[in-house]
C-alpha cells in the first residue's frame, strides 16, 4: 500500500455514512462546540459564571445541532433547521438534566467529595449521555 494512498481512503471513509464515520463527525463537533462554550463562557464570566453556563451552553448546542445536521449526519435535505434544533435541543436538556442530577447525587451521597471525584462523575455522565445521543440523533433525528 502506498502512503499517498491513504489520505483519500482515510478521507473517503470518514465522509462516509458509516456508524464509525458518523461517530467520528460527532466526535469532532462536540469538540468544536465545547471550543466556543469556553470562548462564550471566558467572554461573559463577568457577568457571572450562571449567566456565562447558560449562554455558552445555548450558543455551543445551537452550533452544535447545527454541524450536525449538515455534517456529522448529512441531514441538510431531510431535516429542517427548526426540527434539528427542537429535537436535538431537547436531547442535549435532557444530558444536561442527567449531568446535574448526578453532581447532586454526588454532593448528597458523599459531601466531602474532592473536585476531581465530581468531574470524574460528571466526565462519565456525560460520556454516557453523549453516546446515547448520538444513537438518538443517528436513529431518531437525523
């Protein structure tokens, strides 16, 4: 095999609507939605850090959805934006709810947990919730 080869392959199959390419687009745009929740986030702290989550986290999901429909699961055609929004929308509260839920239970069931123990948690409840959304977005949305 030659080594030139493989950039069109690699490129081909990553643009393609396999399970394992389409989880590699969400991949990606979770990351790049997460750049601008930190980008909002840093830009709106003084205005404080609840006002500076909620901004963040609507203008990171609405991004987000967005790539998603058009990128991660070529749904341009078939799913309007309003739909992509509302529905994705709805999946990406329902995270949030979880990850929330979770801290709770944390701060209730072991009081004196260090800050790394509760991003652990908080890291595992989202990884969780961010592949099952993906099969929802995949199976149900998109």
């Amino acid at each position: 095999m030659q080594i030139d080869a493989c950039g069109p392959r690699l490129k081909a199959r990553l643009r393609g609507e396999t399970a394992l390419a389409q989880f590699a687009r969400f991949v990606f745009v979770g990351a790049s939605s997460n750049v601008l929740y930190a980008v909002v986030f840093v830009v709106l702290a003084a205005l404080g850090s609840f006002v500076a989550n909620i901004a963040g986290i609507a203008a990171s999901t609405v991004l987000a959805n967005e790539l998603h429909r058009r990128h991660t699961f070529h749904a341009a055609e078939r799913v309007g934006w309003f739909q992509a929004q509302w529905e994705a929308g709805g999946l990406a509260l329902v995270g949030l709810a979880l990850g929330t839920v979770a801290l709770a239970a944390v701060h209730v069931l072991f009081p004196g947990a260090s800050a790394v123990a509760q991003i652990l948690v908080v890291i595992a409840v989202s990884a969780a919730t961010g592949a099952l959304r993906f099969l929802a977005l995949r199976g149900w949305v998109f």
